[in-house]
C-alpha cells in the first residue's frame, strides 16, 4: 500500500501543481496531495476496501503538522498559548476518524488544557502570569 501512496501523492502532486499555475490559486500542492490521499484511503478504509492504518495514520499525521504549522504562522503571538490543546485536539479529532470511538478520558484532559489555556492566556497581563504566557507563546522558537 506505500508504493500505491506514495504514486497518488506524486500524481496529485503534478496535477496541484498544474491547477495552481492554471488557476493562479495560492494553496500548498504538498498538503492537498498528502490530504486528498489520506482523505480517499480513509473512505476506503471506512468502506473496509484498505488496511493499512498505520500508512493512514502517517498521512494523517503530516496533516495534523501542516494545519498546527499553518495556523501558527498566521495567528498572533499572544494566541499561541493554545498551541498545545490545538495540536492535542487536532490528534484526539483525527483520532476519531480512525477509530470512530469516543474516549472520554482523553476529551477530559483536553479540556483541561483548553481551559488552562484559556486562564493564562485571560491574565497574559497579570504580573503574576506575564511568565508563563511568555515561556508559552515561545514553545515552537528557535532561541538562537
């Protein structure tokens, strides 16, 4: 099944890159090949026509990265303080394409984080705070 992923990524590949010069439209072809990839094995797989999850769940995974990598580019420092429940919730979401199950435990703990979150990022003024929302919002920097 990695050789039948890796050609359709590379076909949709060229075919992205052929749209996006014909059409002038700003997307990144890598992401939309890897995801309407993964996006196609996962209705295969819903449909019990593929078995490969662990090829799935990497596809998935590049996915879950490029989304966590967009939106941080795009939002305000101060917002990155949810980096980790958003990369968390993005996991625990796909997660459940997968598996099509519930786990309450793991919604528990991110909602907790959310919510630690949500305060720190409430009081990122608060003298007491202004520590910690700055070590947060400086989690992905390269300090060099």
């Amino acid at each position: 099944m990695l050789t039948y992923g890796l050609l359709l990524i590379s076909g949709l590949f060229i075919a992205g890159l052929t749209v996006k010069h014909l059409s002038g439209r700003r997307f990144c072809v890598i992401c939309a090949s890897v995801s309407l990839t993964w996006l196609s094995f996962l209705i295969l797989y819903w449909t019990d026509n593929f078995h490969d999850p662990i090829l799935l769940s990497l596809l998935i995974g590049q996915s879950i990265a490029g989304l966590y990598y967009f939106v941080g580019k795009r939002v305000p420092k101060v917002l990155r303080i949810f980096g980790l429940p958003f990369l968390l919730s993005l996991t625990a979401g796909f997660y459940m394409l997968i598996k099509t199950e519930l786990v309450l435990p793991a919604f528990g703990l991110l909602l907790g984080l959310w919510l630690a979150a949500w305060l720190i990022f409430t009081y990122h003024s608060d003298p007491g705070k202004k520590t910690i929302a700055k070590i947060l919002s400086k989690c992905c920097e390269d300090d060099k």
